[in-house]
C-alpha cells in the first residue's frame, strides 16, 4: 500500500490507506507518491501504551494513528470494539465523534464564510432573530458568530452544570442524548438561559457550536448534515463521517470507565463526571429523529478524523483558504482561557498551545487539540509536522485519562 501526497490529495490519500481502497483511485492526479514511513521505536512506545492501558482495563478499545509530515508512521487498532461480542477493533470501525465533531462543523463554518454566505462578524439575531439570551440585569448583549466560534459568547453547557441549573431545568440537550427535540426546538431553548458572561469577556466551553449549526442551516438554506457533506466530508472524500452512521455494523460499541471493568453504556444514561454528568444515548447514531448536533452528534472513523486535520496541518487541504486556517489555529480566547489547562487559548474549533512551558508539554507552540466524551482525543503540532488520533470506545480515559498524556509523550519520545 502506497500513501500519496499533493495538497488536497494527501488526506484523502491517507484515508484510502486506512480504509484499503485504493489510493490510485481516490487521488489519480498526484504527481508524487511516497511510502508509509513505519517508526519501529515510535511503535514500541505506542504499543507499550495502549497494551497497558488494554491490560489494565482503562480502554477496552482504541485505533491510534499517527503521521508525521503527512506520511503515515503509525496506525494500529488494538482491543475490542464490542466487549461482549468479541468483536475486534478495526481500522475502519466507526465511532460517535462527540465533541470531535467540532472541527468539522467549525471548519464548514469558515466555508460558509468563505462563499460569502455569512460573517463572523454577524450577530446571531441575524439569523436567529429570537435568540437573545441574556445577562443576570436582563440585559441580552449582541452575540457574534465569532464569538460562539470561539467559546466566548457566554453560554456553557448542561454537562458542565448541576442539576439546579437553568439548562436542565430548561430540558436543553447537549446533544448527546435521545430528547424527542429538533434542532429548532433545542436552540431555543438555550437562548432562554443565562449568560455566564458578557460576550467577549470570558471563556468557557459551550453549546454553542449547536447554535451555529442552525445558523449554517439558515444561512445556506440546507439540512446541517448536508453543509458538512457539501463543505468539508464531500471534498475530503470521506465516507464514513456523518450525522448517521451509514454501517451500524462498524460502530464500536461505547463504555465507562468503571472498577473492576468498564460497563456498557446505555441510552440516556447519565455517566458522572463528578459533581456534573453526560448524558448519554449510544443509540443516537443510528437514530433518524436525532437531530443534528453540531457539538456532538457526527459519527466518522479515526482515518476520517486524520484527513480532516491533516487538511488543516497543510493549509486548508482545499477545503479552506490559508488565510482561514490561519485564523482558525490562532488563539481568539487569549492564554488566560486555560481551555486545557495552564498555557492553553482557543481558536477557531479546538484549543491552542500558546507556551508550552507553562504547560509542562512537548509539544510546540501553536498546536492544536481537543478530544471527546465518548472517549477521544487528537492533537496537531504544525512546528513537529505531527498529527496524532485517538479514538477509543471508553469514556473517559480516551479523552483526558492517563493513555492521553502518556500517548503524547511515546509520540515525543519522552
């Protein structure tokens, strides 16, 4: 199997790689081809990782893969997808994405913006005219998009919230769980809670990807599952990655962590995340009624997340012009967010290191990261020419457990 590289066709090539097509096929006009560049120590250390976690029952199971300068040095999928079938871990198994959903609807966003389609510079009432959630005075401030790009427009999340908050008291859905609600219904429900903060003043985690996939919606006068097939899925060549999963069969079946093993998750289930949970409904991605979360409900395959990212790694892949990326893998939020800790800002769909340093990481200034609930996490590091993905079937471990840190450094060789 040969990986072939040339701008747009390097993701996809990537993709053919890991689904078996032929990457001839996919990606005829590539005046270059170049062979995997297999790392016999990197994979030692990888291994070494995600055995122990397997063994030690952190994850039950996991694709990784990893590309350094846009060849493919390491992929593998290790343990179960499905515990209680035996059914082994795929390349190709699919996965609800959760939050990894976001850089797909975030960069469709930036396509929109591209066309001419709308502005981040927008108010939301320009599109949602009822959408005026307001401050503790009472006061409803101007929302942009920009703002909800970026995580600074004042909402926040039911999953970040107790039980007394106005979002559960409300019934808004963070869009992981089965509601009987549209996408309609569900927005209009979260601009009727508070603002945590002025927009613009603060960071913090929210719905409101949810709130631009509706905006997306109006603006380009198509269902949200049919903007990202037309803006970034369609171009990218990606098969898998959608709102529905097109091969229930392949979808891994999810888990929480839990002693001595993980348990199944089960729909509506709500899985603790301390003094908060995630409510959560496995069923959702075969579920034709669910509407479409643009914060969590795409469903796709570790190949389709990497050319996604890879995409973005090489300057917009063309899918996005480099003066988009550019502002996308540019803090917006300012170092003082601590989206992941010390050091952290945010961008445009994902978080950005801005001092490694402060951070206590490897990796360079200027990457990028994020993960989600259901088990994931990935990161991008333009200055090491790295992109890494983990998907895993095991909340919460896959995302921000142990596996994480010590994947990151086998990558750095630490």
């Amino acid at each position: 199997m040969r990986l072939w590289l040339a701008s747009v066709a390097a993701p996809v090539a990537i993709l053919a790689v890991l689904s078996g097509a032929p990457a001839l096929a996919q990606v005829q006009a590539a005046p270059t081809a170049i062979a995997q560049a297999p790392d016999a120590a990197l994979s030692a250390r990888i291994d070494a990782v995600v055995d122990r976690a397997i063994a030690d029952q952190r994850l039950v199971g996991a694709v990784v893969l990893v590309a350094r300068d846009g060849k493919l040095v390491y992929h593998r999928a290790a343990g179960l997808a499905d515990r209680e079938a035996q059914a082994p871990m795929r390349e190709n198994t699919v996965f609800r994405l959760a939050s990894v959903t976001k850089p797909f609807v975030s960069v469709a966003i930036m396509r929109l913006a591209e066309e001419g389609k709308l502005s981040l510079a927008d108010p939301v009432t320009r599109w949602l005219p009822d959408f005026k959630p307001a401050l503790a005075d009472g006061s409803t401030p101007t929302i942009t998009l920009g703002q909800l790009l970026s995580h600074t427009a004042g909402l926040t999340y039911g999953l970040a919230e107790r039980a007394d908050h106005p979002y559960h008291q409300l019934g808004v859905s963070d869009g992981l769980d089965i509601s009987g609600l549209t996408l309609d219904e569900d927005v209009a429900r979260i601009g009727k809670g508070p603002l945590a903060f002025a927009p613009g003043s603060a960071w913090r985690y929210s719905l409101a990807i949810d709130v631009l996939g509706l905006v997306a919606e109006k603006a380009d006068g198509r269902s949200l599952p049919q903007v990202v097939a037309r803006t970034v899925t369609g171009p990218l060549g990606l098969k898998d990655a959608g709102f529905q999963a097109t091969d229930p069969a392949r979808l891994a079946t999810p888990y929480a962590n839990a002693a001595p093993a993980p348990t199944r998750i089960t729909d509506n289930q709500d899985v603790s995340l301390g003094a908060t949970a995630v409510r959560m409904a496995p069923s959702r991605a075969v579920d034709p009624a669910a509407f479409p979360s643009g914060g969590a409900g795409m469903v796709g395959t570790a190949g389709d997340v990497l050319a996604l990212l890879e995409a973005v790694r090489t300057g917009g892949g063309g899918v996005l012009s480099a003066a988009s990326v550019k502002a996308m893998t540019t803090d917006q939020a300012g170092i003082k967010a601590a989206t992941q800790g010390p050091g952290w800002g945010f961008g445009y769909g994902w978080a950005v290191l801005d001092d490694p340093a402060i951070a206590k990481t490897p990796q360079g200034a200027g990457t990028l990261a994020w993960g989600g609930v259901y088990g994931h996490n990935w990161f991008v590091d333009p200055k090491a020419k790295l992109t890494v993905v983990l998907l895993t079937n095991t909340a919460f471990e896959g995302m921000n457990g142990q596996v994480t840190r010590e994947l990151r450094d086998a990558v750095y060789g630490r």
